[in-house]
C-alpha cells in the first residue's frame, strides 16, 4: 500500500489566492512530470526542496493552469516519501482540474489524514505526534497552539518513553529473579520493586490528572450562561466576545434560540452559549427557546447561572439552584449598578462564597474576577509549568489509566506477597498500554481508525 502515489487537495475548496494539490509516493516526482511543462528545468532533475515555474497541461495538451511547483525528496518531506505540492490559482475548478490530471497521470485520490498516516509508517513522526496535527489544525486560541505544537515536537511521547523505560528496567530485574527461581528476590528487591512501581505510578496519574486540562484545550470549555430572562445573559456574552453579536433589549424574553461563540478567555477557548432566558411561558417560539436551554445545561462543562442584583432572588431563580447540583458552576450576580446589597444567604447554601461573583456590565465590572475563577477551575490540579505537557486525547486518557490500574495490580501482588512473575505480567501489560499511546504496540485497526477521522489532503 505504501508503494503507490497519493494524491489531494490540500487545502480548502473555494475561492482564494491559491489552492494545493500535494502528491506522495515514490512515483510523486514522474507522475507530475508527465503533466507539467516547463521551458527550463525539468522535474527529475530538481534538487530537494526547489521550486519550479510551469504548466500543468492535460493529455490532450490543454493547459489547466500556471502553477509553482515544489518538489521535496525522501526522506526530507512530510511524508519521508518524495512530495510534490502544485501550487495552483485558488478557485475550485482550477484545483480540481488539476487533482484530476494528476489522478489520471497516474496517483490514486489519497484517503483522508493518509499523508500524515504515511509519515507516521515510515516513521517520521510517532503516533501522538501524529494525532497533533489535528488538533494544531483545530486550534481555537493561542495556548491551544502551543500544547499541540508541544505535542507535535513530541513532548507528550517523550514523557511516555521515559516511564516505558523504566517499566523495562524493572521488567529487567524482576525477570533475572525468574530465571533463577531458587533465588526468589529477596525482600531488599521487593522493597526496590515497591519504591520504583510507587514512582511510575505517580507519573502515569500526573499525566491523567492533566487531561481535564488537555481536553478543555482540545475542545473548548462549554460554558452556558443562564438565568431568567432579562439578568443580562446576551450582555454578557457580548462582553466577553467584544462584540455586539446577541441582541440585547431591556424586553424580557428577547433570546428565543441559544447563541453559540468561540471565545479566548485569557487563552483558554470557551464554546460559550447565550440561552433563553428560563420561565414559565406560553409564547411556544419561547418555550422551545427554555428547552433548548435545557438541552445545552445538560451538556455544559461550566455553568454560569446569572441573577439581577436589582431584583434580589425571585421564585424564578430558586428553581434554577436544584438543576445546579452536581455542575461545575459560578453564581454572577449582575445590576450592582443598581443595587449592590442583596441577601446572599439563600444563595449560599447552593454555591460556595468564592464562586458568586459581584457583576455589572454596565460598569464593565466582574468581568476580571469572572476570568480568574474560569482560569482557576481549568488549571485545578495542575502544577505549574504542566501545560508544555497536557495530555489532551481521550485515546491517551484511556491508555494511560489502562497502564495505572495494571501497576496498581503489581502493588497488590507484592503486597500480598505473590510471586514475582506475576508481577511481570501486569508489568507487561503497562508496558504494552502506553505503547499504544506513542503507536509502538499498536493494532493495524485502529492506526486506520484514527487517521480517518482526519481531514483529506493532511
Ligand atoms: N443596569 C444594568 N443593566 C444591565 C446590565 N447588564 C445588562 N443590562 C440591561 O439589562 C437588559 C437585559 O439584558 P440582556 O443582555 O438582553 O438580558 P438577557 O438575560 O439576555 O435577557 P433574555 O434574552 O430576555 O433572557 C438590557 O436592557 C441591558 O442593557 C448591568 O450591568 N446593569
Ligand atoms: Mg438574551
């Protein structure tokens, strides 16, 4: 499979500068000379990583179109194949023509993420790092960025390597007491053996407790913002979007549909939604709005649950305190403008002091104290300085307490006495776990798995 050419586009279908067609293979540098003409160099000749000015012509010896083209020899391209990237004029029949040509030149249509799949076979980049690259594309806010481009670079699979290399150095020890069992290890060992299984212990649950971290990087915070109608929800949203992108009228009831956005908060990226304002209500247009504000409560990672300073609590905000329960969630008590002093004590009892949080967007007040909780709540847990190493897929989240709950069997073994080849058997068996993270112990099924849920021409 990996001996023919891939070919796709690379980038997206539309109107713009340029559009990419990228080809991989060992065939990649012949199957576009065949296609492309130049009145100066040819192709075959071309050093590594050389651009050159041409046409690509069909068999018909039409043009197609006027492109640049790159030629990067193995294995010194993304691939470790040899790559050529035609740079097209953006537009969609261009680019497309141009694929076909390619395709009929003699490239296959590439499958989707089969490029960074084909780097990861011919073992440019490991599976983690692999896996990155999606979510370097996907990145919403800047420290997104940097902890998938921390990935990429391997941090995650370094920190892998090393507890692997560990888990073989006692693989090691134990294994020599195996082999000569009428010196079964003596206590001393053991007493090693504990000590060492405690230290990798720690290190696979330092990297699980950095995945609610990761995951929030990955994919965003899903913070809703409810309350009854008119406490300031949409403002809210507006304010911490900069923009004016929810309506805002002082008419209870104006949000009829949730509102979803991409925030940066201080980095951290929130799929912040604005909802209907929850009552009892027999406008049907509104009381859809109410349960899709249900619907989006259920699903939150954070909730802000905003009330009117102006009005105190009301019966309408009581029956919002029971859903709360269970949820990571912030009281914001907006209107200080209006009426600062409001009896808190009822509140209390449903959220914890340093989660309510005194609010006026009129006075652009609260908005400081709202950031620093959500700050707070996302690095909980987390020693500092850990963001260069987040461990951000669930895929890794899984195999990595897959590899804690086995060594936590070898602590029991050797608690209970048992003897020493047990104790390599569950050893083994994190060994082979967090392999999977980095794809050195992996099945072929789920390397296809992953890469196809990646975009085509990536
Ligand atoms: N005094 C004062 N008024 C505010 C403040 N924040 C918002 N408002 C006003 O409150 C009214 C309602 O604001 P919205 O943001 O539309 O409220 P909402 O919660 O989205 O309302 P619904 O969509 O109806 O549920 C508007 O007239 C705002 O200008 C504030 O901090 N102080
Ligand atoms: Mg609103």
């Amino acid at each position: 499979m990996l001996d023919d050419t891939i070919a796709a586009i690379s980038t997206p279908i539309g109107a713009a500068g340029i559009g990419i067609v990228r080809v991989s293979g060992r065939n990649a540098i012949p199957v576009v000379e065949k296609i492309f003409s130049s009145k100066k160099k040819k192709m075959t000749d071309a050093p590594s990583h050389s651009m050159l000015y041409g046409h690509i012509v069909d068999p018909e010896g039409k043009v197609v179109d006027e492109v640049l083209v790159s030629v990067m020899r193995a294995p010194h391209s993304f691939t470790a194949e040899d790559v050529v990237e035609i740079n097209c004029h953006g537009g969609v029949v261009a680019v497309r023509k141009t694929l076909e040509t390619v395709l009929k030149a003699g490239a296959r249509p590439a499958e989707p993420g089969e490029f960074s799949k084909r780097a990861f076979l011919n073992g440019r980049i490991d599976l983690a790092q692999a896996e990155s690259i999606m979510d370097l594309i996907s990145a919403k806010t800047e420290r997104s960025l940097k902890v998938a481009v921390s990935q990429l670079e391997g941090a995650l699979s370094a920190a892998i390597k090393a507890i692997r290399t560990e888990i073989l150095g006692l693989l090691a020890h134990i294994e020599a007491g195996i082999d000569f069992p009428e010196h079964d290890l003596e206590d001393i060992s053991r007493i090693q053996i504990e000590q060492k299984t405690k230290l990798i212990l720690d290190r696979v649950k330092k990297l699980i407790d950095s995945a609610g971290t990761g995951k929030v990087f990955r994919e965003g915070l899903k913070t809703v913002i409810i309350g009854k109608p008119n406490v300031g929800k949409s403002s809210l949203l507006n304010a911490l979007l900069k923009e004016k992108r929810a309506i805002v009228t002082d008419i209870p009831g104006t949000t009829r549909d949730a509102i979803e956005e991409i925030v940066s908060l201080r980095g951290i990226p929130l799929k912040l939604v604005d909802t209907a304002g929850i009552r009892e209500t027999d406008d049907i247009v509104e009381k859809i709005g109410v349960e899709k504000t249900m619907e989006m409560f259920g699903e939150a990672d954070l909730v802000l649950f905003m009330i009117d300073a102006s009005t105190g609590l009301t019966a309408d905000d009581r029956e919002i305190f029971p859903l709360l329960k269970g949820k990571n969630r912030l009281l914001i008590i907006n209107k200080t403008d209006i009426k600062k002093d409001i009896d808190l004590s009822e509140a209390e009892n449903h959220i914890e002091p340093e989660n309510v949080i005194e609010m006026s967007l009129f006075q652009e007040k609260g908005l400081d104290r709202l950031e620093e909780r959500i700050e707070t709540m996302v690095y909980a847990g987390l020693a500092s300085g850990q963001e260069e190493l987040l461990v951000t897929n669930i895929r890794h989240k899984n195999a990595l307490e897959e590899a804690g709950l086995s060594i936590e069997e070898v602590l029991k073994a050797l608690a209970a006495n048992l003897p020493t080849d047990c104790l390599a058997i569950d050893l083994k068996t994190a060994w082979d776990k967090l392999g999977e993270i980095t794809g050195e112990t992996v099945e072929d099924d789920l390397v296809t798995q992953i890469f196809t849920r990646f975009c085509i021409g990536k």
